[in-house]
C-alpha cells in the first residue's frame, strides 16, 4: 500500500479540562521512543569519537603517518558491515522463536496508519509498507522505498514513532528502490 502524504491539517481540540500534567504525560509518551533510538545513534557517535581519539593519540604518540592502507580500512569497513548483518540477522532468529501476537500485530497496524502522516515529514515519499507481524517482544516490518536514497537516514525516526523505543533495519537493492526489513523492539 503507497503511502501518501496527508495534506489535512487537522487542529486539535482545545479540552478544557486537561491540566497541564496530562499534557506533559502526552509529550513525554510521545518523544519516549525518538529518546530511545537518539540515546542509540549517541552511543555510537560515542564509541566512534573513542576511536578516532585512539587512532589519533597513537599517530601523534608516535609521529608517525597512518598506518592503514586503504585495503586495510576497507576490510575493516567490510568486517563492521559483517558484524552488523550478523546482529540483524541473530535478532531475526530470535523474532522467529517467539510466539504470535496478534493484539500487538494490530496495534502496530494501527501505529503505521498513523506513520502515514509523518511520511513528507521525513521526506519518504516512495515508501510503501508491506507485512507486518509481531510476536512477544519484537515486530518484523516489511517495505519497499523507491525514493531519495539519502532520505533512507530518516527511516529510523520515522520507525521509532511508531512506538518502539529500539529499531534495526537491513535494506537490499533492487532495480531503482530498497526492500527493507526492520525488527522493532
């Protein structure tokens, strides 16, 4: 099913009667899960700022050039590639082992329709959705992007507001687009 970018601008109803609490509760449920996957990418700039400060005091320590050559860092590059499919593909095997949930493939359902809006936001326009399916912990997505390829960098954000506070995702070319399987936690 394409998505479509919703030009209604619906503006909500002013209720009275709502304190200000509640209202807090709302936004902090809401920014819950773009905390989460934020509080992901900053470990990683984390651990990659480590690194560099590594490469960096050991060439300065010895004053000497780098010693990589660019065979070298691509293998590296290949290896953390290797890893991170792996780990992508050991959270698909445990997605396999848990049992169906059916409430939660439905309120999931219901969180993608609601995506739908946000679409133009993230500038994923060409992204259609496909299967969805939950079971215990973890829900498998499946979508097709026939769009900007820079704006797959987006994606991740607009997977954690559907309400899942951790998002994975491997992608496959093909032809002019990407098939992409997220696991969402």
């Amino acid at each position: 099913m394409p998505i479509r970018a919703n030009t209604n601008h619906h503006k909500p109803e002013i209720n009275q009667g709502v304190s200000l609490s509640e209202v807090n509760k709302l936004v902090e449920s809401q920014l819950q899960p773009m905390q989460g996957h934020l509080n992901q990418q900053q470990l990683t700039i984390t651990k990659l700022a480590q690194q560099i400060e590594q490469l960096l005091s050991a060439n300065t320590s010895t004053k000497q050039e780098p010693t990589l050559s660019e065979e070298q860092i691509n293998e590296q590059l290949e290896a953390s590639a290797q890893e991170q499919r792996q780990a992508f593909a050991d959270q698909e095997l445990l997605f396999e082992l848990e049992e169906h949930d059916k409430s939660a493939t439905s309120e999931l359902a219901s969180a993608l329709a609601d995506m739908e809006n946000r679409v133009a936001v993230f500038n994923l326009n060409g992204l259609e959705l496909g299967d969805a399916e939950c079971r215990g912990t973890t829900c498998r997505l499946q979508l097709n992007f026939n769009g900007d390829e820079a704006a797959l960098e987006y994606l991740p954000a607009l997977l954690a507001a559907s309400g899942h506070s951790q998002v994975s995702f491997t992608s496959e070319k093909f032809g002019e687009g990407y098939s992409i399987t997220a696991l969402l936690n």
